[in-house]
C-alpha cells in the first residue's frame, strides 16, 4: 500500500468506523457462534499471495463481525466499560504513524514527557496528595502501564523487593528465598483476580480478607490476620486494597487501613481501575480519603474516561521504589542526558557523541568483550542502500573531524 491508496483506504475505514458505531444498536450485542466457528471460514495456512484489500474487508463483515462481542453497544452491559471515543481512535491513528517506542526519554523525549505532565493533570484533577505529583517537591510521580494488572503486579514486586532488602539490613544472614518463602502478601476475597494472580507471578504467599456485609474489607480484619501471621513467623509486606470492586464497587475502608499498613512497614497499593474515573467528581472525591497512606494508586481511563485501551495510570508516592526494584541498564538504553562515568573506549564515545549532536543519523551503542561499540541496526521499512551509504559517509566524516 503507497501513501495514495493510505489516504484513500483511510477514508474509507473512517467511513466504515462511523457506520460501525452510528448503527452498532442494530448488531446482536452478543454472537451468535459456536467455538471454532472462525477456523473452518478461514484457510488453515497463511495464503502466500496477498489477498486484494476489498476482499479483506469484505472478509471482515462476513468473517469477524458475527464473532465480535460489542462492547460500544448500547446493550451492553457486561464486565465493565471498554472506553472509545472518536478523538482518542484519531489519537491511536497519529500514535500508529509516529510509531516510536518511549522506554527512555531519548528514546523519544516527547512520550516521556508527555506522559509525566499529563499523569500530573490527571493527578491533580483527583486531588492527589502532593507527594504523588512529579512535578513537586515530592518523590512520587505517574506512569502509565498496559492494564491494572500490570499496575498490580508492579506495585507487589516493588514492595517484595523492598521487604526483602528491609529484612536483610537487620538480618543480614537470612538469605532471599527463605525470606520470600515467609512473606505474605494480602487483598480482599473481593479483589478483581489479576491480584491474585500477581502473588502467583510474584512468587509469594496471598491471604484473602473477609469482607463485611458491604463487601468491604475493615481494618479489624486485616489486623486479625496480621497478629496471627506475624505470631506464625511470617513477614506481612503488601496490602491491596480495593475501591470499587469489580463485582460490586464495594469501598475498602482505607482510612482505617492505611495507618495499619504504614505501622506495620506495609505497602498499601489501591486498585481503584475500575471506579477511579469518578474521583474527578467533587461529590464522589471523599471517597478516595486516606489515599494519603498509600505507596501506590491506580486507576483506569480505558474503561471510563474516554480513552481507548490500554490505559492503565499508576501513581507511586517513592518513583525510586519503582525504580530500583526493575533496575538494569543495558548499556543501549544509556544517552548523554544521563551521567556516566566510563574511561576507556574514549574515541568511539567522542564519535558516538559527534554523531548525536550532528542529528542527521541516529545511532546507540552497546558493549562487547568491554569494548564501547557502536551499532548500526537498519531499522525503517523505507530504508535503501541510498541512505546507508549516506549513514556511512557521514560517520567517517564526522570520525576525521579535529
Ligand atoms: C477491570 C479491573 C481490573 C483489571 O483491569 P485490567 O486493566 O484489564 O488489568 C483490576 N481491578 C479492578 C477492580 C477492575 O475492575
């Protein structure tokens, strides 16, 4: 496909977009299908010629619609919201285009930052204690993941990370797998199961407290089970609580809980994916009282705030706990607005930085057998040898200069 028939099949699938969702009330919001019904309307080998692009969306009516569950229908009341919107669909089109991958801030300074100033709006619209805001005097700050899954995940590992190494300053003798094997983590029966499943990924112990008759898990609870575990010589290190569960959008009591966590060195992570969009309002803010207590928050906008998937937001009040826990630094990863203090290989470095600032060709080094090695990866779909000669010119110019 050129960039003559990109614009003139875009146009069309925005088209077939907005037919899509203007008349999505008139589809059965639920398929009607049996399982496998998709293996015998397609080859069972990849066809090696292309396939015409009319066919393809042809296909797409008669293949994929009668097995899509429509979640932006009106009827559909399933699970949750899949938030879609028209300007977030424009957003993901511009996203596509751009096609950068922001896992360092040279990577493209753009996304980095963006994501930091926009988690602080986002941040200060829910009236987040200071000390999650980046741009502040505290340590915190907001990065987005894929899910709140993820966001779980993320906050037990950090908080096992920082257990472990808690329990080592004192006990110096006590090894890693035998103080993992003690540490127990804990969340309401209620919790949605992706945290659960972050202690089987995490590799350690998850206690589910009871909830009360609204669903929700009280400090006396947790503090029960606590007496007992630490009197059974295990190590309580991660609480996470629920606002808005899942099944009932039932409210943890945080204001009890979260002064429990802070005395007993426990990392209180809120999962609010699913209600925490309506924090924003005025009338639903108190809510969220007590968040002041916890280490990590996260909450959803692909599921209410307009935003399409994946959008997951996670504060945490200490980015270094973050930080530290998930710390290696290939060296590709590394680039001039960060220190380092290397003293061989000085040469290569000098070129390296020459080529950088030129910012006609982008390069990124590595390191092999200790040698600062530059690497040359031919990575664009329009890249021809044209440009590589180019490339080459240009670093052996730039590897003369005085
Ligand atoms: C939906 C939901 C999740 C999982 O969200 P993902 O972003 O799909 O991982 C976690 N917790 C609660 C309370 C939820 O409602």
């Amino acid at each position: 496909m050129d960039a003559a028939e990109f614009r003139r099949r875009g146009r069309e699938m925005v088209d077939y977009v907005a037919d899509y969702l203007e008349n999505i009330e008139q589809r059965p919001v639920y398929p009607d299908v049996e399982p496998g019904y998709l293996r015998s309307l397609i080859p069972t080998e990849a066809p090696l010629e292309p396939d015409n692009y009319d066919d393809i969306i042809k296909d797409v009516e008669r293949i994929i619609m009668p097995g899509v569950t429509h979640w932006q229908s009106p009827y559909f009341f399933a699970y949750f919201p899949a938030a879609s919107s028209y300007p977030a669909m424009l957003a993901d089109m511009l996203c596509g285009a751009i096609g950068c991958i922001g896992f360092s801030w040279a990577a493209s300074p753009a996304c980095t930052e963006l994501e930091t100033v926009m988690l602080d709006w986002l941040g200060k619209m829910l009236k987040l204690p200071e000390h999650f805001i980046a741009g502040t005097h505290g340590h915190g700050g907001g990065v987005i993941q894929s899910t709140a899954s993820e966001a779980t995940l993320m906050s037990l590992l950090a908080a096992r990370c920082k257990a472990v190494r808690r329990v080592q300053e004192t006990n110096p003798e006590r090894l890693e797998a035998e103080v993992l094997s003690k540490l127990v983590a804990y969340s309401s029966e209620q919790a949605h199961s992706s945290v659960e499943r972050a202690s089987l990924i995490g590799g350690v112990m998850m206690r589910k407290v009871p909830t009360d008759n609204t669903y929700a898990v009280g400090g006396g609870m947790l503090k029960k089970m606590l007496e007992e575990d630490r009197a059974a010589g295990l190590i309580p290190f991660y609480f996470c609580a629920t606002l808005g569960t899942t099944s009932s959008c039932a409210f943890d009591h945080i204001t009890e809980l979260g002064p429990i966590c802070n005395e007993e060195n426990m990392w209180m992570h809120i999962d609010a994916a699913y209600a925490g969009s309506a924090f924003i309002c005025p009338e639903f803010r108190p809510l969220l009282n007590g968040i002041e207590f916890a280490d990590s928050f996260n909450f959803n906008p692909h599921k209410w705030l307009l935003i399409n998937f994946d959008c997951s937001t996670m504060w945490v009040k200490k980015r270094q706990d973050i930080i530290g826990a998930f710390k290696v630094e290939p060296l590709y990863l590394k680039h001039e607005n960060q220190e380092s203090g290397r003293g061989s290989n000085e040469l290569n470095q000098l070129l390296l930085k020459r080529i950088t600032e030129s910012r006609t060709i982008h390069l990124v080094p590595c390191q092999l057998s200790g040698l600062f090695v530059l690497r040359f990866a031919v990575c664009s779909r329009v890249t021809d040898s044209g440009h590589v000669q180019h490339a080459w010119r240009q670093i052996t110019q730039l590897s003369c200069e005085e």
